[in-house]
C-alpha cells in the first residue's frame, strides 16, 4: 500500500510518499527554524502561518518527487498529536481536505510513535518485537514497550524538561545559539566529560527521568565562572576551554542517564531490541553509548538515519502502514 504521510506538528512542514511503511519513495521536509533562531525557541504564530504559505507546494512536491499518481495513494496519515495547536490544525485541515477529495482513508498518527518507527525506514531493517522504544527529542523524552506499531504502551517520560530541551536551555546559558543539541555536541568534542561533575537526577522513579536540576546546576556554574551570557566583554581562549568542558560534562550525564535507563527498562521487560528516535538520536556520542552498551549486554539498538532523526513525514507514513492495514479510521 502507498502511503501519503503529512506532519506538521512544530516548525516544520513536511510530506512524504511512503510504499509498504519501508521504501521511502520521497520525502520533502521544509522548516520555518530561521525564522525563530532570533527568538531562542520556537514561535508557534510563525510556525502556523509559514506552514499555512508551504503546505499545498510540499504535498505537491512529495507526489511528484515519488513518481506515483494521486490516484495511487491507498491512504492518508497525518500528525494529530502532540505538537502545537496551530501547527497540527494545517496538517490536519489540509489531509482531512485531500482525503475527502481523493474518496481515500484518513489515519490520525501520534507524532512520538512515527519517531520510534524511524528506525525501521531502511528497507533491509527488521526489528525483533516486543522492544523498548525511547524518544528523545526537544518536547519529549520517554520509554515505551513496543509490542507492536499499533500496542505502543508509555513506561516513563520526563517530569519536567525533555533532553533536548535541556541541550537547547544550556545552549542559551553558554551564548552558543539554537538548537543548542547539534552546537553542544560539536562544542563537546574539545572538551573533557570529567571535567566538571554534574549530574542527572533519577527523578525518584526507575523509568522517569528530569533534566531541570543538570540545567540549573549549568547555570550557577556558568554564573560563577562567568561564561556565555554572564561573560563581560570577548571571550578569552580560557573561557572557550571552559565552556567546551562544560558541554563535554554535562552531555555525558545528560545522555549517559538515557543509556541506563533504557537497559533498565529492558532488563525489567525481558526484551532484547531497542528503538531509539528524536532529534537527540543524531547526537554520535549517544549513539556510541548505546553501541557499546549493546556490545556488552547483547542488545540490539536501532537508530534512525540522520535525517530521519528530526520531524519528517515519511516516519509518520511508515508507521501509518501498519495502523491502515489495521483498518482503524
Ligand atoms: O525531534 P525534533 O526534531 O523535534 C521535536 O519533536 O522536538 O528534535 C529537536 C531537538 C532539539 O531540542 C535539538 O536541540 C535536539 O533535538 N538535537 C540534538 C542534536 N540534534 C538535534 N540534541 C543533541 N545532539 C544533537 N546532535
Ligand atoms: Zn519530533
């Protein structure tokens, strides 16, 4: 079955053509980002209204980018949550219209879940389920037991700042700009992990998780040492060692807590493969961290491409496959 998939729950605008949930016969994701680096986070009355100018010109562009006719789509999914009011209201209107018109199936698809299908958009993939499912992206962080793609149960989230969030936060605090995960993570190489020693709470629960003391605790350092936005003046060599051991500190504690958390959840599910999505998947130091984990535990963990880590359509088309041939309008 061809899938058109529609995701539009943040800042981006994206529409892919998905055959089978496996082959992704196009993708095309435009992002409104540029717009609200300004702002040090997203705006959603920007996101709506750049979405509301570029959604029609990407569906259209992901049909044709495909090679099939309208006429060959077997369904429509489409981004219902979570995300931003606004935001979602475009995706939704705009599939709601084009299902109708096509006389075509509708199926609303929960954003995380399309993450942690992302994984498997690689054809030769084939993952051995129940698995432990963990999405770390810049709203979310949470662990699911995936028995199936359509039995997804929630184990334990964040109470209260997502990873990524807390990347983006730190970022602001150093002066390094937004999204602070991909500026941390190239900060971080020339720094030292053991340099500073901040630590993630264990959020009083086995499978929950908390960022916001890690961010405080970067803060009030950052303060004391007079780095990023408490800097007076240009930032001497000294202080750009400083921060990149900073960075190096805090992202092996931010990430290390998701590695062990993750085994645990595991251990107590007696599961062997693990799905791992969002926009923290592209960190390389996460993903070394779970390879080596994986090596002495005997697990199997399952990254998504790098693209295919950050808001795209074609995961929410893949996952849409097996929700659709479920036949749940
Ligand atoms: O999944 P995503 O594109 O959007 C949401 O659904 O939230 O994730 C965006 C988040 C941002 O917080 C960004 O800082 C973080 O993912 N991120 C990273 C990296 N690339 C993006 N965090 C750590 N390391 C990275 N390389
Ligand atoms: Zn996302």
């Amino acid at each position: 079955m061809i899938i058109l998939g529609i995701e539009t729950s943040c800042d981006e605008t994206a529409a892919a053509v998905v055959e089978n949930g496996k082959r992704t016969l196009s993708s095309v994701v435009s992002s409104s980002l540029e717009f609200h680096k300004k702002y040090g986070g997203i705006i959603p009355e920007i996101a709506f209204r750049k979405q509301l100018e570029t959604i029609a010109e990407i569906v259209d562009c992901a049909i044709k980018d495909s090679g099939v006719k309208l006429s060959e789509i077997g369904a429509v999914c489409v981004t219902g949550s979570p995300g931003l009011m606004g935001s979602l209201l475009v995706g939704l209107s705009f599939a709601k219209a084009l299902a109708l018109s096509l006389r075509k199936p509708l199926f609303e698809i929960d954003h995380l879940f399309g993450h942690l299908y992302a994984p498997l958009l690689t054809e030769n993939t084939s993952v051995k389920l129940p698995a432990i499912g963990l999405v770390v992206s810049g709203g979310h962080t949470s662990l699911y037991y995936v028995r199936s793609f359509t039995d997804i149960k929630l184990l334990g989230s964040t109470r209260d700042d997502a990873c990524g969030e807390a990347f983006d936060k730190v970022a602001k605090i150093l002066g390094l700009g937004y999204p602070g995960g991909p500026v941390i993570e190239k900060t971080a190489v020339n720094g030292d992990p053991a340099a500073v020693k901040f630590a993630c709470s264990n959020a009083n629960a086995a499978l929950d998780f908390s960022y916001s003391g890690i961010k405080t605790a970067v803060m009030y350092y950052a303060q004391k040492n007079k780095l990023g936005v408490y800097s007076k003046g240009k930032t001497s060599s000294e202080k750009k060692r400083i921060t990149a051991d900073v960075c190096a500190s805090f992202q092996d504690k931010a990430l290390g807590v998701l590695v062990d958390k993750t085994l645990a959840a595991c251990e107590m599910k007696k599961v062997s493969s693990v799905l791992v999505g969002g926009g923290v998947a592209a960190n390389n130091s996460l993903r070394d961290k779970f390879f080596k984990a994986a090596a002495i535990s005997g697990l199997k963990v399952f990254f998504p491409s790098k693209a295919n880590c950050m808001d795209n359509a074609a995961m929410i088309a893949g996952i849409g496959y097996h929700i659709a041939k479920k036949g749940r309008t």
